[in-house]
C-alpha cells in the first residue's frame, strides 16, 4: 500500500461550490477510483488549501490514474471541479495538485 498526500489551493469564491459538488459526489466517479485501486480517499481544508490524502493498492498508479482521467465521467466531474480549483507557485510545470511530503507516521 502507498499513500499520497497532495496539496492545492482553492479559489476563495468557489469554495463553496467545492464544498457542495463535493457533498454529492457522482458515484460514476467514485466507482472508478474504487477500481482504479485508491482506498480512505479523503479531502481536508485550511486556510485557502485543499489536502488531499488516498491509499494506493494497486501496482502501477500511473496507470491507474491515467485510467481515470481518461474516463468520460471523470472529465465531465473534473470541467467542475477544476475551476475551483488553482496550482501552488511551487507546482511543477503541468502539476495541478502537488505532491506532499511525509514527516512523520504513526502505524
């Protein structure tokens, strides 16, 4: 098992679109993350940041992922949520969510 955590600010405006599309999130969706292998996918807020964290069980995630967002369900979610949505200025090029850092773990 691998565990991701990723970052991602969130446009103070459409915070609460993100709250409610978030609220009833499409089952097509969920469905697919189900296959694609992510388990205890969970999405926090502080501070104009989104945290992201998932469990990974698969063996090739980007391939998995690659799945997803090829998904024509995914994509049509994605025209939603993305423009509530805003990179960090430490993101990579073509990163939208960035990568977090683990410090400390307690199994």
């Amino acid at each position: 098992m691998r565990r991701i955590a990723q970052v991602i600010r969130v446009r103070p405006e459409k915070l609460d679109e993100y709250k409610r599309l978030h609220a009833d999130a499409w089952p097509g969706v969920l469905e697919l993350l189900q296959a694609a292998h992510v388990r205890n996918y969970s999405i926090h807020y502080r501070d104009g940041l989104l945290f992201s964290y998932f469990e990974y069980h698969g063996d090739d995630l980007d391939k998995d992922m690659a799945a997803v967002d090829a998904d024509p369900v995914t994509q049509e979610w994605h025209r939603l949520t993305d423009p509530c949505q805003e990179p960090l200025d430490t993101a990579a090029p073509g990163e939208w969510w960035s990568p977090a850092e683990t410090v400390f773990l307690m199994e």
